[in-house]
C-alpha cells in the first residue's frame, strides 16, 4: 500500500463500506439523488403510476440511470460555465429525459412488424436521423443514416414509378422514398422482399420539398441501401441457404468471373474502419440458422471501395452482423496484409446487391437489491448489498459481440468493489490518488489511480495521439465513462481495467475544474478550513481570505499547454512536460506557481496554485504581472490580502502525505463581491 494511503485498496467489509458512503458529504452526488427521484415514476401502495413529462409517457417502471443523469448534468455544467441553479438543472434533464424516451418508445405501433424484444436488442446506429426530425428541419444531410420500416409499397399513378412508405420506431410521421431502379426487381406483390415490416438501412439520402407551403416531403433514390434479413424468419432463412450457402472466399477464380461466373457471399463483419481506410474486413466462418448449415470459410477479405461515398453506413454497422453479398465486383487480388493469405479486391458493381443481419446483442442479468429504495441503492455498492442477506433482483443488460455485459443502462451507481472481468462501457466516480505516463508504452498510455469509498482501481487511459483531457492532478475529483474491464491485477495487487478516448462513450470529466460547480450553491457544500476532508467528499468549496502574501513565493513558470503541468529544464537545454513526459518547447505557456497561506474564522492553511487557478487569485495575467517593476509586483500583491475569496481545494498530497509541502491545491478561485 502507498504511503499515506488511510485505507486498503483491496477492503471489501460491507458495514464498513456502507457506513462511510453514508457519513459522505458529496453535494453534488445527493443533487444526483435528488434528480433521479424527480425524474422516477411515482410508487403509491406498491403500484406504479405513470409520470409524464412534456406529454411524453413515460412507461411503468422507467427511470434515468444514475450515469446517465450524472453525464447530462456534467454536460449543463460545462454549457453554463457561470453556473446553474436547481431549476436548469431539472429543465434540462426532463428536456434530455424527454428526447430518451421518444427514442425508446415510439408514438406510434410498429410491433406486429418487429418484435418488442428484438427492438430493444439491436443498437440503434450513432448517426440515424429520425423522420420527424427531417419535417420539423426540413433538412437532410447527405451522410445522415435512416433506420426504416417499409409500411407500403406502391406505384405513383400513370408511372412506373415505385415508391415506398417508411416509418421508423420514434417517429409520429411517415414519408415515401422512390425507389432505385436498381433494386425493382426485388419489388413484387408475392415474391419480393420489401414488403410491410421490412427493415432498411439507408444514407446517401436527398430530400425533395414539395410545393411552397405544403409540406410534403419526399426522399429522392439512393443505391445506397441495406436490406436487413432475420435468421429466424422462414422465408429469409431460405434465401439465405439458397442464395448465399455455395461460395466460399477460397473457391473464387478470376478466370470463372471473367467468364461471367458471379458470386455471393455471407459473411461475418469483424473490423470496420471505412473512415479512415476506405475499406471493410469480413471473415466467413461456420454459422447456423434455418434451413442449413453454412460451410467453414477460411481466408479473409478486404472490401475496398465498397458503398463508395456511402463510407459511413458501414463504419457505424456493429461488429458481429453478418452481410450477404450478391454479384459483388471482383478486382485485382492485393496484398492485405493478412499475413501468408492474399487478400481478394470485393467491389461494389452495377449489379451487387446487400443484405445484412444485424448483430443482436444478447442479455445477461445482473443482481441488485430490490428492497433498497431507489435512492438508497444508488449510494450501495451491490456487492455489499449482496452481503447483507437482502432480498435480491435480477436486471438484464445488453453484452456486446465479445461476450462483455454493457453497463452503459446500469441503473445504480458502480463502485470499484464492483468491477468484474467482461463488463464495458462502465461509469466510475471518485478521487485521483495518481496520475502518470506509461513510458515504457509505444503509445500515448498514461496510469490513471481512482479511489472511491470501496477502494482503489488502476485505469490505464490510450489516447489516440497525445493528452487531451486538459488539467488533471492527483486529489481531483473526476467522473469517468466508458471503462472497459478486461480486470487483471498490477504489481500493487490493484484492479487494473482500461479506457480508450476513441470510443464513442468514453469522457473524463474533472469536477474539480468545472467553473459551474463553484458557482452553483446546489453542487457543493461550503467548508471551514478546519473541516477539510482530507479523504476527499468531491469538491471542496470554502470562503478565505490570503493571510499574507509573499513575494518571495510567486514564480513565473513554463507549463504544458496541452495538459497544464509543469514543464521542467531537461540537460539538453529543452523543456519536458512532468507529465507526459515529452518535448515540449513548441506547447508552452506562461504562468503563475503561487505557495500561499490561507484563513478563515476557524484555521490557517497552507496551499498552492498555478495556470488559471492563480492568475485568477491575482486577478491579473502572468505577462502584465511580470511586466511591473518590482516595488509595484509587491504593492499589488499587498493590496490582495484579506481580500475574501471562493476557491475549491484538493489533497495533492493523497500519495505522500509530506506533510513539510503544501498539501491543498487551490483548483479554481474566484473573488467574492
């Protein structure tokens, strides 16, 4: 255990966990509470009773994860940098919580064409726009994703014009699409495959107005199209197996295709980076559905220029679908980099047309403690709930393609003696014990040490190129999503799990710095010095004033722009970030390092600040300041003391516990009027 570490990381005793999360001050986690038992339906005898917000029902049972409601109200925070109040925060959650449930319950009923089940099963895609959203902007973006039903399909009378009339699951309105021509001869009233209920994915999408006034939208052709099969339905089972069940990746010939042999295909997804590669990785494998078993492929392709511009409907699709492929384009075979097997070039042509089988995440159920209250439960960690012989429920949540469960809609709050190996998309909330760059790492790979009143977790944080989450210091207290937890155990016998700035629902927020926690009475709890905390129970918010200030103990300083930290002189003559460990002459700014004594009626502390923070406290900028004769730098500093100030602090000393250094860290500071 690290030096002037208070407690085990590995602790686990359940009376013991549960008494110092009740004794915890942490204003801004019982806003949290509060939030949520607004936004919850109302129980009355044990019976659910149906809230509604904005004339949007909210369904039996349904409530805001505790994630989810802290991530929204972080996001307000950020927007009103001046801070909120009680009553912007709920607006903008029941607005936010209102758009959740339009997308979880559609107005209207679709559910004789889709399964309920399989609805909510299958991720709905990144970039899908909804067609009320198209009528009420009258805009549609080219690269925007639609997500449809076919309700009907028809010809425009005189012509021979098919057209068909979409719907989606959130959306009151309908609107017709014509057809490509491409895709007429999967229209028929008996054989064809658009028919009521049939899912479709579409982009490449233009929006044809109608006469000035009217209102009548339509959607011009698009080749790019996706048709989506289910397995378990009879007659695509049968298409599948008749269609797709014969050719293999090995048993191409490129002298078969120019002699006019045309090919398909049913494939596995399993690597998607058309963004960035213009290219889509399949792999064939053994897969069983109705009607037959498919044979055991066994080489990989590269997909190249597959969809053309319509790159983005395949970069969002999730790993694991399968795609059938008709009549593709076969171009020159190419070096993939596949190890010993020679990729094969398979090309969207004239002819091709695609199925997909959407990945559907499976379930898992995880344990809670049903007979907590709601607002009891978000403060227990259910590992000791589970301990305390109460009554236990079951929740199911999604897992993903690899087997992990997605805790991403966990209702409660997760705490560290909770991690298990395959969760993902986990939230964690606490204290920064330490902080550093991984240099043995070949990528940009830094050791982040999270505790929280359970105990102590390593997150090991991969950025794509360099630091990008701004200030962050040891006793700052962040709110972290998008944890994946593959958990081994490092040298200290901690939990060691990882995060990847480049997924979708991976964000750090430092609360510490967040200007809108110091300036919204409702998200913190004013301190005497002599009450801090040197656990830490989130931010730290007292009124001091400077006892004295002393000139001597203001320095001008270089810092790295990117992460804030001290860059200090290297024997080359340059300057390395004491952070990330790199050159960083190119990235410096200048600032205030300040060791200052602070007062109020109860004590005297000793803290220290920098960047913002101090010019802040001075109240003047690093280059004015130093720019002043001398005599003028300490008749300014003079007039500050006694000067009555609103700052956050936090315990930089978590790890050492010296106490000859200052140990309080003033984070954010602002003059009191």
């Amino acid at each position: 255990m690290e030096k002037g570490s208070s407690r085990d990381p590995g602790r686990s005793d359940p009376d013991e966990i549960l008494a110092e999360i009740q004794m915890g001050h942490d204003a801004f986690l019982k806003f949290v509470d509060y939030a949520i038992s607004e936004l919850s339906p109302l129980k009355e005898e044990g019976k659910s009773v149906v809230g509604e917000i904005d004339s949007v029902v909210i369904d039996e049972g349904s409530s805001p994860s505790w994630s989810w409601v802290v991530s929204r109200m972080l996001k307000t925070c950020l927007a009103y940098s001046s801070g909120v109040t009680p009553a912007i925060i709920l607006s903008e959650l029941f607005q936010a919580w209102n758009e959740q449930k339009r997308y979880h319950s559609s107005r209207r009923s679709l559910a004789h064409m889709i399964p309920l089940d399989k609805r909510r099963r299958r991720t709905r895609l990144p970039n899908t726009v909804t067609i009320d959203a198209i009528y009420e902007k009258e805009f549609l973006s080219i690269n925007s994703i639609l997500e449809a039903v076919v309700l009907k399909v028809y010809v425009l009378p005189g012509t021979d014009i098919y057209m068909l009339k979409l719907g989606d699951f959130w959306s009151s309105c309908t609107i017709d699409l014509y057809l490509h021509r491409r895709y007429y001869n999967l229209v028929h009233p008996e054989h064809g495959i658009f028919k009521e209920g049939r899912e479709v994915f579409l982009t490449g999408c233009c929006l044809r107005t109608g006469a000035t006034g009217s209102g009548y939208l339509r959607l011009l052709p698009t080749e790019y199209l996706l048709i989506l099969l289910d397995e378990d339905n009879d007659e695509d089972a049968m298409l599948l197996g008749a269609q797709f069940c014969s050719d293999t990746f090995s048993s191409i010939s490129a002298n078969d295709f120019k002699q006019g042999t045309s090919y398909s295909f049913y494939t596995s997804l399993f690597s998607s980076g058309l963004s960035l590669l213009n290219r889509v990785k399949f792999r064939q494998s053994q897969a069983t559905f109705k009607g037959g078993v498919l044979p055991l492929l066994t080489v990989m392709v590269s997909v190249k220029n597959l969809y053309s511009g319509a790159t983005k409907l395949f970069s969002e699709i999730s790993s694991g679908s399968m795609l059938a492929l008709e009549k593709p384009f076969l171009g020159t075979p190419i070096n993939c980099g596949f190890g010993e097997n020679e990729g094969i070039t398979v090309e969207f042509g004239s002819a091709t047309q695609l199925y997909l089988v959407p990945f559907v995440q499976p379930e898992e159920q995880v344990f809670i403690a049903s007979t907590q209250s709601r607002s009891q439960r978000s403060s227990m960690p259910f590992a000791a709930a589970w301990s305390k012989d109460l009554k236990d429920s079951q929740v199911t949540l999604l897992c993903d393609s690899e087997g992990s469960v997605d805790f991403r809609n966990y209702q409660d709050r997760v705490y560290v003696v909770d991690l298990r190996g395959k969760m993902t998309r986990v939230c964690l909330y606490g204290l920064v014990r330490d902080l550093r760059r991984d240099t043995g790492s070949p990528d940009f790979t830094y050791s982040l040490m999270l505790e929280d009143p359970t105990g102590v977790v390593v997150i090991k944080l991969h950025f794509s190129t360099c630091w990008s989450l701004g200030k962050l210091n040891a006793g700052h207290t962040i709110f972290i999503s998008g944890i994946l937890c593959c958990v081994t155990m490092d040298n200290d016998n901690l939990i060691e799990v990882s995060w990847h700035e480049k997924e979708s629902d991976a964000s750090l927020i430092n609360l510490s710095c967040l200007p809108a926690i110091l300036n919204s009475s409702c998200l913190h709890k004013q301190t005497l010095l002599s009450n801090l905390s040197s656990e830490g129970n989130g931010v730290q918010v007292c009124c001091v004033s400077i006892a004295e200030m002393d000139h001597n103990r203001l320095f001008s300083r270089f810092f790295h722009a990117t992460c804030g930290h001290l860059a200090k002189a290297v024997p080359d003559g340059g300057l390395r970030c004491s952070l990330c460990c790199t050159s960083c002459d190119s990235e410096l700014v200048r600032g205030f390092h300040l060791q200052v004594p602070l007062k109020d009626d109860s004590s005297t502390v000793s803290a220290w600040c920098s960047g913002q923070a101090a010019s802040d406290l001075l109240q003047i900028y690093p280059d004015d300041f130093f720019e002043l004769p001398e005599v003028e730098q300490g008749m300014y500093l003079c007039t500050l003391e006694n000067e009555k100030f609103l700052v956050a602090l936090a315990n930089t000393n978590i790890l050492t516990g010296e106490e000859s250094d200052p140990t309080w860290e003033i984070v954010l500071a602002q003059k009191c009027d």
